[in-house]
C-alpha cells in the first residue's frame, strides 16, 4: 500500500503546483469529493460502537460490557491503540489468545455502525446537491466503507463512490489513480474539482499533484487532528465547518 513519500507511478511534486487558470462559472461543472472518515462523521463513533459490540458479544470472557468498552476507549486513547484487544486481555490476566484476539477483530469488524453525519455535512450534502457533482474517495476495507456508507445513507446522495481496495493493491491515497479516476467518472476538468478531507499524511498528495483545490477540515475531535502533512501534502486551505467551504468555491 502506498504510504506518503512512498514513490508513485508519477511521482509527486515537493511543492504545490500552481492552480491552472480558472475556468468561468458557466462553462464547465464543478465536483466536490469528499472522503469518509472524520470529514462527514465522527470516526470515534464507529470505533466506539466497534468496542460497544465487542464488549456484549465476549461478555463470558471480558466480563461486564460497560467497563470492558470503557477500557477499549481509554486503550484506544493510549499508545496501545494498535493493540486495544491484545492489551485489553492481558489487563484481564488471560494472556493474548490469538483464536479469541481474531474473533474479536471479526465482530468489530462486522458490526453494524451506529454512526451518524457531522451536522455540517448534513447541511453541506444537502446544500450542494444540484449545483455541484459530489463523490466520495475512501480507503480501508471496502466492507467496513460501505458498512459505514449505507449506515449514513450516503449513497443515494452521491455520485461515484470509489474504494480504493476495490482498484487493487497499491491504489491506496496518496497514489494518483483514484484521484484520476474520479475526474474521468465525474466528467469533470481537474481544475473545477476539489477534494475536501482530514488526514494531511496522505489525502492532499495526489490533488494537489492534479491541480485539485484541497481544503482539509480541522474538527477538534479528529483523529488525525495533530498530524502533519509530508512535503508537498498541505491542503490549499484549512476550515473548520464544511460550511466554509461554500466560500471557497465562489
């Protein structure tokens, strides 16, 4: 999988291009893409409901539901957060099974996400629909993204949704291909399309390489709120709200 500074295909730039010149409002449609996690919902919420069904389904192992997914939220919150499972049980005293470590990344990984949009992205959706063409780029496990997707109700209310897992390994931000393959979905010139995203490590790469307008939306609870971005990986601008965004697009 491509990570940022990784070499691509065509290889990004150290620096931001300069944007080619604007073409007049009426003469070609404009694209918002929009990517998935953190930047229309909360991503905590889908692991915190991750933890909520772990923590019912091996009560018999894990003990009282509520303070076992108490304990995956604070793991999560730690430097263990790549091993929750793994450091969750030996907090327990019953040694790393992996056969239960697995069952246990499979029921996260099944579950049914309760999950809901930011209040701005409701807004922003339903604002742009019609004026603008909107799609979505996302990577992650495709079933796990659409889980997600369908949960939101998302997918009457945009245009392409592409998954990067689902182009083959490799494709993954921050390599060009999805970003490519969007504006040929679309039917839209590179330069009437902007990507609006959170994580500045990989998601502003590959636009701003294709001459995209980037706009990264800080939200306090983020993630990838304290991350920063490769050379050549800032967003063109930064906002708080997807409300912002309107302004930016004129």
């Amino acid at each position: 999988m491509a990570k940022p500074g990784d070499s691509l295909d065509r290889k990004v730039g150290d620096g931001l291009p300069p944007l080619g010149p604007p073409l007049s409002r009426g003469e070609a449609p404009r694209a918002i893409v929009l990517d998935l996690d953190d930047t229309l919902y909360p991503e905590r919420a889908y692991v915190f409901s991750g933890f909520d069904a772990v923590s019912r389904a091996f009560q018999g192992d894990l003990g009282d539901p509520s303070a076992s997914a108490a304990d995956m939220r604070r793991l999560f919150d730690s430097p263990h957060r790549a091993r929750v499972f793994d450091v969750l049980l030996e907090e327990r005293k019953r040694g790393v099974d992996r056969s239960l470590v697995q069952r246990m990344v499979s029921t996260y990984r099944g579950h049914s996400p309760g999950i809901w949009l930011h209040a701005d992205a409701e807004r922003a959706l339903s604002r742009w629909r019609g004026r603008f063409r909107l799609g979505l780029i996302t990577d992650g496990r495709s079933a796990d993204q659409w889980a997600k997707i369908d949960a939101l109700g998302l997918r009457s209310r945009l245009d392409p949704i592409i998954m990067t897992e689902e182009m083959g390994e490799g494709n993954a931000k921050p390599h060009l291909a999805p970003f490519e393959e969007m504006a040929r979905r679309l039917g839209v010139d590179p330069r009437r399309c902007s990507y609006v995203a959170d994580n500045p490590m990989k998601d502003f790469l590959a636009p701003n390489q294709l001459g995209w307008m980037t706009i990264r939306v800080w939200r306090a609870d983020g993630i990838y709120r304290d991350a920063s971005a490769p050379s050549g990986g800032e967003a063109r601008f930064e906002v708080a709200t997807l409300d912002e965004v309107d302004a930016l697009l004129g």
